[in-house]
C-alpha cells in the first residue's frame, strides 16, 4: 500500500512505492493552501473505535459458503488453521503496463483468499492488483497461475475482488468472516501470506490497536506483516474467523502492522452477492485530523452544499437507522455504502442536535478510469477534492514512460496541465479535442504548472513541447 503519512521517524512501507504526483500533493500542496497542516496523531491502542463500531454497525450477512466449507468458525489450533490457510490462500501476480496515478509499471506479488467459492471471487488489497491498465493472475497452492478479472476495486478502502473461473474453487473450503465485531487487544492472530517471495508463510501475534491515523480505519497488529503479505488473511487463532486484510507496516518500527478489518470487508461483499453497487459515496466534504485523540469526525470543508447541506465545524454522531455512533470517515462511508441516494445524519452543530439529510453520487469506480496517452505522457482527470479551494487544473500527468518524447522535454507526474497549444483544457473530453483539431502538427505547446515556485510562489510555470505521437485513448472498462 502507498505511503499515507509524511516520513518522520518510520515510514509506512507498501509492496510498492508511493507515485510522484502523491509525492506533489501529499507533501502539503493542498493541506499548505487551506491553512491546515498539522501533525498526525499517535495510532490509538485502545478499544473504542473497534466497541463502536461493533455496537452499531448494521450485520454484514454474506452469503453462506457452499456445503462442505468452512462456513462456521472452528476452535482449532494454529497447526491446523495454517494448514487450512494453506488451501484457500492464493498468490496474486499483477503486471502494470499503464500505471495511473498511485501506481507504478512493472510486476508486482501479493496475496488474497477465497471469498465466494460458487463465483470465484478471491479478496485481496487493491494496490495488489492496481487500478491501472494490468494484468492480474493468481494460483493456489500447488497450481499454475491463471488470469482473474477484477470483479471490483475499492476507491476508499485497500480492498479488491478478483474473479477466477469457479470450477476451479467450487471444492475449496471457504473461510469464515468476522462480519460482526472487531476483535479486542490482545486476540491472538496470525498472518498468512508470501513475505519476501517465501510463500505460504504463517506469522502470529496479537491485535495491538485499532487507528484511523491514514486515509482509513486500521487494526494494528504486532504479527510480522512485510511485502509479500498484502491482501493475505490476518486469522483469528482462537476461532478461526478471518479478522481482516493484510495491508501495510511501518519500516523503521518494531512490529508494527496494519490491515482492514474484515467488517468493512463484509459490507462491500454483501452488497456485490446480492447484486448492488458497494462504491463508496464520492467525498464531498473533508474532515479535520483528529490531532487531540477526541474521535470525532467534524468537518473542515464542503464542497457540495446542494446534495448534503454539512457545515464546517459540523461534528457528524452517527447515521438515522444505521449507526449510533461514528468516529471517522471510514465508518461513515461504511455505514452509506448502499444507501446513498437517500439518508439521514445525526449532527451535532453549534451544540444542537441536528438532522441532515442528503443523496451524494459513488465514487468515480476504479475500474472506469480514462486518460489519453500521447507523446508517452498520460494525462487524466485528478481525484483530489479540495482541488478548487486552490484553483488546481483537473487534468494532472500520470505517468510519464521512460525513453519516450514526453520525457526527453521533461514532463514529470504531478504536472497540472493548463492549456495546450494555447487552448485551455478542463476536461478529457476537451483535451480529446484539441488533440483532434492538432492532429496534423508535430510538436504542440503545452503550459504546465508545478509544484515549487521558491519563496514567492507555490507554483512555477513551464512550456514544454508535446509530441503529437502515439496518441491513444485510455479507457479502463474496455480493458478487463
């Protein structure tokens, strides 16, 4: 998983490094213009956030594995559970060859498990597989490596479903999910996984925490998780339930782990078995960094008044019908996954109870990103959602290919992309257009902002000549 926090002492290591533009923007772009740098808080080792959640959330009911699976948690000993981990795990192999923004080119491993054997759907992160032009293959166990589809990948949480064919699985057991509740400090699990490319590796510990330190809600786990490991299962060693999703650690720390808990794993599987859209709600708004450990989702900025009338200093308790209590984005989104066109939050505003209601659009799915490739520079639209509190361009460069024209005149990712010859550009579809209209010509001018404009400027501007070479029209749901 990518790099969510600015390094201090340690820094958040993934199976792969973070992009360039996430560099650019994650550096303090954004957070710089509002005014709202501020230091992260410490991972919280206590039991709320999980007690919370588990109290209130709505029961994830997946759909009941096939008979002969393992659809009911069994007292076992760690022996036997590796040994069965060892049937429904899977390797994950994804070849990048067109990386968007957070992903890189090249070849990269993981894990994932069997989820739904009478569909074949195998759950891993979603950095394990990308949200990219790719290729993606698992293998069981003694098997060769097959090509999967990407049934679904999270834009919220690291979470991805593949799909194999389900003659393959339909005699494999299927593990039990703890869709219920978080387990609490001190619960013996193990992961398993290919850390380091030594496969089918099983590591113990216990849960050390719960934090919603980075973009999302975590358990943290003093189990060794490294490279290799993300999308593998963390089990429960004292039933056997899997507890959440191997997902990233800290490098410089001692045992210091993280993975998605299997509660939010469960809503988004329900609702793909039951044939619903379980996209997160498009984030309208922005929160401020609980710095102080009070837990409490309040609200910085909104951005779509009109669809969910929230106001800055707005403190959001829970969801009507839903959840009684809610500490961070990760539980709101988790609690309005499937019900976005119509809710109700509990708000407390100005020290009065309020109640707002609101529809808001799903995220932009993965799975239907578009960008046009041209000069080997790909440029699409960005995601980042504060981008009008700085006048930010929405057309960002991705990916830059090494060797190709667009290198050699220094485009780089990150770069905004203002106009092209001489003509501005908002949107995809305006970009298209333009390119159509230039089709004949060579080399065209194009007006970049960057990040770093020395002591009197945020941004400096550069003109660099694009090659009108190679020009391709990138569209993700043609593609997998």
């Amino acid at each position: 998983m990518r790099p969510l926090a600015p390094r201090t002492d340690t820094e958040v290591v993934p199976s792969r490094r973070m992009s360039a533009l996430e560099r650019v923007c994650r550096a303090g772009l954004l957070a710089a213009l509002a005014g709202a740098i501020v230091a992260l808080p410490a991972p919280a080792l206590g039991q709320r956030t999980a007690a919370a959640v588990a109290s209130t959330a709505p029961r994830a009911s997946v759909e009941p594995a096939p008979r002969g699976a393992a659809s009911a948690a069994i007292a076992e000993s760690p022996e036997a559970l590796f040994r069965r981990a060892l049937q429904y795990t899977v390797q994950v192999r994804t070849t990048v060859t067109l990386p968007f923004e957070g992903d890189r080119k090249g070849a990269q491993r993981g894990a994932g498990f069997l989820v739904d054997a009478a569909r074949g759907w195998i759950m891993t992160n979603s950095h394990v597989v990308s949200g990219s032009q790719a290729r993606v293959e698992v293998a069981f166990a003694d098997n060769e490596f097959i090509e999967a589809q990407r049934v679904y990948v999270d834009p919220f949480l690291d979470l991805a479903v593949l799909a194999i064919d389900p003659e393959r699985t339909r005699a494999i057991p299927v593990p039990a999910l703890e869709c219920d509740r978080m387990p609490p400090v001190g619960h013996a699990v193990g992961a398993f996984g290919h850390p380091w490319g030594l496969r089918y590796t099983g590591t113990r510990g216990i849960i050390s925490g719960v934090t919603a330190r980075f973009e999302f809600e975590v358990l943290q786990t003093d189990a060794p998780i490294n490279q290799g490991n993300s999308g593998g299962p963390l089990i429960s060693l004292e039933n056997g339930r899997i507890v959440a999703i191997n997902t990233l650690t800290f490098r410089g720390a001692q045992n210091t782990n993280f993975a998605i808990s299997t509660v939010y794993a469960c809503g988004i599987l329900r609702l793909l078995q039951e044939g619903r859209d379980p996209s997160p709600p498009e984030l309208t708004w922005v929160s401020f960094r609980d710095v102080d450990e009070r837990r409490l989702l309040r609200i910085a900025r909104n951005f779509a008044r009109d669809a969910l009338p929230l106001e800055p200093g707005d403190i959001v308790r829970g969801v009507v019908g839903v959840i009684d209590r809610i500490d961070n984005d990760t539980q709101l989104v988790h609690a309005l996954r499937g019900r976005l066109d119509d809710f109700t939050l509990q708000v407390l505003r100005a020290g009065q109870p309020v109640q707002v209601r609101g529809r808001l659009p799903a995220a932009p799915r993965v799975m239907e990103r578009r960008g046009i490739l041209v000069g080997g520079v790909l440029i699409a639209e960005s995601r980042y959602r504060d981008s009008p509190d700085v006048g930010a361009p929405a057309l960002v460069v991705h990916h830059v290919e090494p060797g190709s024209p667009g290198q050699s005149a220094e485009f780089s990712p990150g770069d905004l992309v203002e106009s092209v010859a001489g003509r501005p550009v908002r949107t995809l579809d305006e970009l298209s257009a333009v390119l159509g209209e230039l089709g004949g010509r060579r080399v065209v001018p194009v007006v970049l902002r960057r990040l770093g404009g020395g002591q009197r400027a945020y941004f400096s501007f550069l003109e660099r000549p694009m090659a009108m070479v190679g020009v391709e029209r990138v569209d993700l749901s043609r593609r997998d």
